[in-house]
C-alpha cells in the first residue's frame, strides 16, 4: 500500500472578480494491485482551472522510479478517451496540467469530479493508474433564469399561502454552491428556503400578512440568492406582484413528486409521464402546466403538454451523458394560484456502443526463439454501457502460439503460449476480439501482424546424401567437374549457403592442389590434368556452411572417378628394337605352312577398349610368305618356304589399339631364311649400317642446315659491307694526303748533307691493306738536333701545306725528289733503328711517282731514307725483314690509339724530310734526339736490330719464322 499526500489552499483576494491564490492542500493514495505487469495506481489531487504548465505531482518520486526509468522505458501517457489534460515531463519525472480544466465542463453537477489515465513504460512492461481528482473553485456566481418575476397574487390569499419562485443556478459544487436566499422587503412575504431531493434549494414566498388590492395593487420585491465561497458570490431578481381580486383555492399535484424512467435513444414523441394537478374551484379545468426553471438540456430533451401535463421525448437521450433528470414542474390556474411538483427522470441504458479496442503497446516482431509468457502486445478495452453491457470479454483465435491473459480491469497482456517456428510460420495475423455483456451482445475486432523473425537454428542440408562425378583425364585446369547445392531453411544471412572443400591429402599432395571449389555457388573445378593411369579414383568431403552466428554447417562425400583416355600409344616388349645389334628370326627353309617365326608381344596402360590391341603386318619384304595373327600377333608362314626366297626378309608389324582415335606402334623384324648361323651372319652384317630416320627429324635437320646458311650468307654480306666501308674511308685520307710534300733540311754545320746521328726506320707493307702503322724508337742519345723554334716554324710550313692540299687539286710528285747517294744517311753509319709499319700498295707507289720496279720493295724492309750502298744479298734482306718483323709487333703495342690500324697513320704528327736528322712533329714537348753514330762498318746490317730490342723482339722464332 502506498500513500502519497499532497495539497491545496485557496486564497480570497479583493476587486472585481475573482483570481487564484496560492496552492494548498491536496491528498492521493495510491493502492498497489498485483499483477503480472502492473505495479499499482497513484491519485492527485488538484483544484480546476490551474494554468498550462503547473505542476501536478512528481511520478518518479511518488512511485520510487529513477528519472532515467521514465526516458528507457519510454513512459507516456494514455487516456481511454484520448483527452490530454494531465502530461509527463519525462526529464524529471512531474506530471503537469497540459490543457486547462474546467470542474463544470467535466463533470456538471457531479461534485467529485476526476481525471484517469495511465503511465505505460516499456523493456520491461509497466502500467501505473493515475487519477487526478479536479476540486471545485468558486468560478461561478448564482444566476437566476429570468430577470425578472412576475407573480399575480389574490387579495384574498390566506396568510400563510406559499408562492414558489424560480431559484437560481449556481454550478459550482460544495460550499461553493448556491446556499442561501434573501428577500427585501419582508412587509407581505418571506422566504422559505426548501432542500429537493436532488440537493438543490428550493425558495418560496409564503405570505404573513394580507394583501388589500385597494391599497396596494403591487409589490416590488429583490430576490438575492448567495454562494459559500470565498469570495462570496451573488445573483438578484426583481419580482412584481400583482394582486388579483378573488381566488379561493390554489391547483393541487396529485403526487408530490414523480418517478419514472426513459430508455436511451428512445423514439421522439416518447411519452415519458403525464403530471396531474387538481383545483376546488370550478375552474379547476383552466389549469396550466409548465417547467419551472428548467435546464436548457431538459428543454433539449422533454416537453410538457400545458394542457395535459404529458411530458414528452423531443431529443436524443444519451445514457453515457445524463443518467438521470430531476425536472420541476408548476400548475397554475387563472386566478394566479400555483402548485409545484418534481418529476424524477431516469435513463435505462441501451447497449449501443461496442467495446472499443485500443493497442497501447505492440511489438510488431518477436524471435522465434521467445520464451513462453513473452509479452507482445499490451491491450486496452473500454465499454461506454454500463451494467452487464459494459462486460467485456476478450479473446484472439484459437489454434495459435498465443494467449491473451487479463492484467487490470479492461487490459489485457498478449503473451506467447508455446514455441515458435519460423520455418513453420513465418508470420501471424492475431485477430484480438472484445464481446460486451449486452444482449444482443456487440463486439470489436483488432488484427495484429506479427512477424517472426529468425534464429539459426537450422544447418544446411545437401539435396543428395552423397555426388558421383565423371571426369575424363587430361582435361584442361578448371574444368567444371559438378556442382553441388545445399539448402538452409533458415531466411537472410542464416541461410546464405558458403562451400568449402575439407582438408586432405591425394598421392601426398593437399587436395587443394587438385580440386578448387567456388565457395558462393558450389561448382567443383579441377586445378590440374589428370592422369588415369596414376589417379583412377578419389573421394572427398564438401562442407556446406551458413552464415550465421555461430554458423551451422554439414558435410557430404563426393566420389569423383577418372575416365580413361586413349592417351598412350602401344609399347612392344618383344622383339626388343636396339640400335646397337640387329636381331634376326631364323626360318629354317624346311619350314612347313603355319610355322611359327615369332610374336610379337606389346601392351597398353590404357585400359578398357583403349587396351584391346590388334597386330597388322604393314610391309615386308614378300607378302605372300608370312601373315600375322590379327588378336595374338604371331608371326607365322603362309606357304611353303623355297629357295628362290631370299635369305633376308624385313617385316613391320603395326600394333593399334582400340581407341578413338586410335594409337599405334610399329615393330621392324629381321627374318632369316637359312638354316646354318654363318649363312645368317654373312647376310646380315650390312644391317647395323641402315637407319630408320623420323621424318620430324629430318625436317628439324633441314631447318638447321637453312638457318646456319642464313647466318653464313649474313656474316658473308657484313663483311664485305665492312671492308667496302673501311676501303672508302681509306682512299678519302689517302687522296687528302698524298702530296704531302717531302722538305730537304739541312742543318748549318752539315752543308755537305752528312748526319751526324742518322735515324733509321723499318717499313712494312702488304698488298692487302689500306692501313698503315708507325713506330719511332728511342735512340740512346737524348741530344736534340732541332730546337722548338724550327720545329714551330716547320708546323706552320705543314699546316699551310695542308690546307693547300685541301683546296687545290692535288698535282702529281715530282719525280726528282730524292737526293744523290752520298746526301742519303744509310745503313753504313753506326744507328738505331727507327721503326715504321706502313701498308703500302702497288697503287699508291705509283700514285707517289715511284718506278715499277720499286713497286715490289714495298713488301721489303727499307733501312734509312737511301737506297743500300752496294745490293743486298737475299740473306739481308731475308735477316732484316724477320727483324722488322719482330719489332714491329713491339711497334703496334707501343703506339697508342694515334696509330691504331683502324685508324690510321696521322701524317700530321711526325714528317720525315729525307737527307735530313730530324723528324719534324706537331707536339712541342716532343724532340727527337740524336746521338752520334757510330762508324757504319761497327753496325752490321744483321746485327742493327739488337740495339733496339724490346721483349716481343726476344722470343725464339718460331719455325713459321724460320721458314
């Protein structure tokens, strides 16, 4: 039980009017019910017309509920009539006035007036019952019906008669009702003030002293009638009475109050009651009927009949609105005298509004993995009737995983009864139906989808226990071998099938390495060839796998076996074909029909048809001799050996296999017809030199003997393209520096032309070369001969010869250039040799104006710049070309790239004057030095080269050299 006070005051204030004050006092308690999802009811109590926004109670508190209960679990508010006075603040837990209330507008003349409505919060479900009781404040003043009174009183009236007057309406209820009345003046009449039976105050005037018509035909009264509250509040009417003359007896109701009762929705014209009033005079038929101060809504609903007293139905009596009416009514007779009654109206109700069905809290999917007992809707059922008609029962369909239990009055709980299976159900149409206790009974239906969401609660299943698959061998990698499929109940990404293939091992390699598997549609790829004569057969295992969490998966076996190919050609065991001996079959010629040469055996690793081999003889060297057994291959005779048959017989055997297409092999056999072995021998020893060539083999040879032609003629063309080149290079320097013009010099203190120190040099040529090579050789005497100053003026005489050269044409040499014998330095002085390798043709000896018989010279050896003092013999001459043979090996290494044959000799670096002892050069740096020679019988011609030997002059000749 829990108790929750609160309060409310009022306070009075003066001026026109009246305001609030300030608040007060007010009490709730709040009655704890047990149920499954309902915690209690709390109640408030406020007073009518409170601002927008006032605080009504703190929910949270109240109830001991965190602030943070109220936003998780999404509390709100729920009228069954959909009027929103009273909000939640959901931040701190108060309840405020969100639409202002007026006591009179809600509950009319009830005086406990009330608000109710829930407070629902969700994750877990609650439900608290919140009533706001609404205290009345004085908001309104008395007001009478009519402004004024008009009375016709007799004079004769006796004392004590009463005159009923119409009292004033005051909504308000309680202490702020109407309660009091006041009359002025009291000279004639005063007031007596009645309680009905409905609580209301009725007011009359009764006379205490006589009128006299005579002295005062009327009277002015003021009728105030007054409130309790405070500040009290009032309401005036002015009555005139009129004073009659003679009328002795006033109207009598002949009950003093009437009882009676009216269904709802009754028909218009509907006769409710008749009231009946009597008069002693004789006029009593004159007598009129009438409400008296009735409300608008009785006029709305009733009407009396003013001459019958019939009081009639004329609107739409609504038993959820009024249930009872309290009318008052007057007889009156034409002399003014009048009698009041009530009439007591009670509406009977009518079972005219169905249960109305309010969903208050659905969620619209629930797992199928759900307890029994789980909550999904929460269901609010109101009936307007009353009584047995306001009974309601609820139920939803039979045959379903639900139940609708009763939590409070008017809701109910939609729970779950059992089990569910979306792969069974998945989605539920709940048709909630409310019946009333009314007859004939009225009823409302609710239809509530519901959908079930999934759990994955089911393993893929493969739609075969286990596959055979086919697969020919040396099928191309990825070839699609089957396809597998798995089907999961379960829906979305529980159902999303992934295969795998399980881990293991073929011939000891993973199986990966043989089969692959598309993981999203199930198709099985083969990695590699296979080869039936290795692998005939193999089984693994599929595993199919879902995607959901924890996945769910199953296994299946797949058995792939290996078709055979005719992939492998026969292979003959016997006879054994070698290349180093031949083998021979003897036939001895004796030999009958049908004798036995020999078989031929072979197999196939095929297997099946591929293997069935057949024996065809392909050639030989007399058909009509031997045959072969088609299935055996037996190489048998067909007749009667002879001896015109010939000693030596080749057969060749074809072996085919059974295949498409098929294969084959082919066995040579050397057969002898002769019966001793050296008969044998002589005729076939000629065997070993044959040769069976393939016929691939001799293309490839073919092909290698063009492509080394090819690469000859190629090599052949270059060459010749190169030496053409090199020739044409050649002959432009030749032609630029053939007039090189030769400057006979002669030092001062050698006028008669004799060189102190004389330079030798070698030169060699052949007649197959355009390119020249030169060597100077260090004498051993570093004096210079030529100072720089000659030297540099010699260069400049060079230099404008060659450019001279350039530019003029070139004229031939004269032809007396060389000097007298005894001005030419020789080889009778003592020297050293100065080297110089020069290839020197025919041609341009002839081009330098040299005689014809010159011309073979150039293949010689030249010492010094003259001609020798007496004619060589053969054997100098031999002597010194072998000499300059061998330095001039020493002469190329030493030379550098300036005289590279591929260069070669650069005319402009060192000119030789003949009958002089210097060499002229363009490198300053560069002196030739000169030494005094020796006397020319100290140097023999044969031993001049040793003075000059270099390492490559050491080595012994060879006997090339020799010869």
């Amino acid at each position: 039980m829990l108790l929750v006070c609160l309060c409310l005051s009022k306070m009075e204030s003066g001026g026109k009017g009246w305001r609030y004050g300030s608040l007060f006092f007010y009490t709730a308690c709040a009655l704890a019910l047990l149920s499954p999802r309902v915690t209690g009811q709390i109640r408030y109590s406020i007073p009518e017309e409170m601002p927008v926004g006032s605080f009504v109670g703190n929910i949270a508190s109240d109830l001991g509920l965190e602030p943070k209960r109220l936003i998780s679990g999404k509390a709100r508010v729920f009228t069954a009539d959909s009027s929103e006075y009273i909000g939640l603040d959901k931040e701190n837990g108060h309840l405020v006035v969100k639409n202002k209330m007026d006591r009179e507008e809600l509950c009319g003349e009830i005086s406990a007036c009330s608000v109710s409505f829930d407070v629902i919060l969700e994750n877990p479900m609650e439900l608290y019952r919140v009533t706001v009781d609404i205290q009345d404040i004085n908001d309104n003043s008395p007001v009478f019906p009519k402004s004024k009174i008009e009375q016709k009183i007799s004079e004769l009236a006796v004392l004590g008669a009463r005159f009923p007057l119409e009292s004033a309406i005051d909504p308000d209820v309680g202490v702020n009702s109407l309660q009091k009345y006041t009359l002025q003046p009291t000279d004639h009449f005063k007031l007596n003030v009645q309680n009905g039976a409905g609580g209301n105050k009725n007011v009359e005037m009764v006379l205490h002293s006589p009128l006299d018509r005579e002295k005062e035909k009327h009277h002015n009264l003021i009728l105030t009638a007054l409130d309790g509250g405070k500040p009290q509040r009032s309401a005036t009417v002015q009555i005139n009475i009129v004073v009659l003359d003679v009328n002795d007896n006033a109207p009598v109701f002949t009950q003093a109050s009437y009882k009676t009762s009216v269904v709802e929705n009754a028909p218009k014209t509907t006769i409710v009651t008749t009231v009946s009033a009597t008069d002693a005079d004789e006029s009593s038929h004159g007598i009129q009927y009438n409400f008296e101060h009735a409300s608008s809504t009785v006029k709305a609903l009733f009407s009396i009949d003013a001459d019958s007293g019939e009081v009639k139905v004329i609107g739409d009596i609504d038993y959820e609105k009024h249930k009872q009416f309290t009318v008052k009514v007057k007889a009156s007779d034409h002399g003014g005298l009048t009698d009041s009654s009530e009439i007591i109206i009670d509406v009977i109700d009518v079972n005219d509004n169905a249960p109305k069905i309010t969903i208050m809290s659905f969620s619209s999917a629930v797992s199928e993995d759900a307890a029994p007992g789980t909550v999904i809707a929460m269901i609010n059922v109101q009936d307007l009737d009353s009584g047995d008609n306001s009974k309601i029962t609820c139920s939803i369909d039979l045959n379903s995983p639900f139940k609708i239990i009763s939590s409070l009055t008017n809701y109910y709980n939609l729970v779950t009864d059992s089990e569910l299976d979306r792969e069974q159900t998945a989605e539920y149409n709940i048709t909630v139906t409310a019946v009333d206790g009314g007859n004939p009974p009225l009823s409302s239906k609710e239809v509530l989808n519901l959908k079930i969401s999934d759990m994955n609660d089911h393993a893929p299943q493969f739609e075969q226990e286990s596959y055979n698959a086919f697969i020919a061998e040396n099928n191309p990698p990825s070839t699609t071998i089957l396809t597998v499929k798995a089907v999961d109940m379960d829906w979305g990404q529980n159902a999303k099938v992934s295969y795998f293939l399980i881990d293991g091992n073929l011939n000891g390699a993973p199986l990966a390495s043989y089969i692959s598997i598309n993981s999203e549609s199930g198709v099985i790829y083969s990695e590699k060839s296979f080869d039936y004569e290795q692998l005939k057969s193999f089984k693994m295992q599929v595993k199919a796998q879902d995607g959901g969490s924890p996945p769910l998966s199953n296994n299946v076996t797949v058995n792939i076996m290996i078709q055979d190919q005719n992939d492998n050609a026969p292979q003959v065991l016997y006879p054994v074909q070698t290349g180093a001996s031949v083998v021979a079959e003897i036939v001895p010629r004796a030999a009958d029909v049908g004798y036995l040469v020999t078989k031929v055996v072979a197999v196939d690793v095929d297997s099946g048809q591929n293997a069935w081999l057949s024996y065809k003889l392909q050639k030989a060297t007399d058909r009509a001799l031997f045959e072969v057994g088609l299935q055996n291959g037996e190489i048998r005779t067909v007749r009667q050996v002879t001896d015109k048959d010939a000693v030596k017989q080749k057969l060749t055997v074809v072996v085919e296999d059974n295949g498409q297409p098929s294969r084959s092999a082919v066995v040579s056999i050397n057969v002898a017809v002769a019966d001793s072995f050296p008969e044998v021998l002589s005729e076939f020893t000629d065997f070993t030199h044959e040769k069976q060539y393939n016929d691939s083999l001799t293309f490839y040879l073919i092909l290698a003997l063009a492509v080394v032609s090819l690469l000859f003629i190629v090599s052949i063309i270059s060459i010749i393209s190169v030496k053409i080149y090199r020739w044409r290079q050649n002959k432009l320097f030749y032609k630029s520096g053939a007039n090189l013009p030769v400057i006979p010099y002669y030092p001062p203190v050698y006028a008669d032309g004799t060189l102190r120190h004389v330079y030798n040099y070698e030169m060699c040529g052949t007649t197959d070369s355009r390119m020249s090579d030169m060597k100077f050789v260090r004498p051993y005497s570093q004096n210079t001969l030529v100072s720089q100053s000659r030297m540099g003026t010699v260069q400049r005489e060079k230099k404008e010869q060659e450019v001279d050269d350039l530019t003029l044409e070139q004229k031939p040499p004269n032809a007396d250039w060389r000097f007298p014998p005894n001005q030419r330095p020789g080889p009778s002085g003592q020297h050293r040799f100065h080297t110089l390798q020069q290839r020197w043709t025919p041609y341009e000896k002839s081009r330098a104006g040299a005689r014809p018989d010159e011309a073979g010279a150039s293949a010689g050896v030249i010492a010094g710049t003259g001609p020798w003092p007496n004619p060589p013999t053969e054997a100098e001459q031999l002597q010194a070309l072998m000499v300059a043979a061998n330095e001039a090996s020493e002469a190329s290494a030493t030379l550098g790239p300036r005289y590279n044959p591929q260069y070669g000799p650069d005319y402009r670096q060192n000119v030789y004057i003949p009958g002089s002892t210097a060499t002229l050069t363009a490198n300053p740096q560069q002196q030739v030095p000169q030494q005094a020679l020796p006397p020319p019988q100290a140097l023999p011609p044969v031993e001049a080269p040793k003075a000059a030997q270099t390492p490559a002059s050491k080595k012994k000749p060879t006997k090339k050299d020799k010869k």
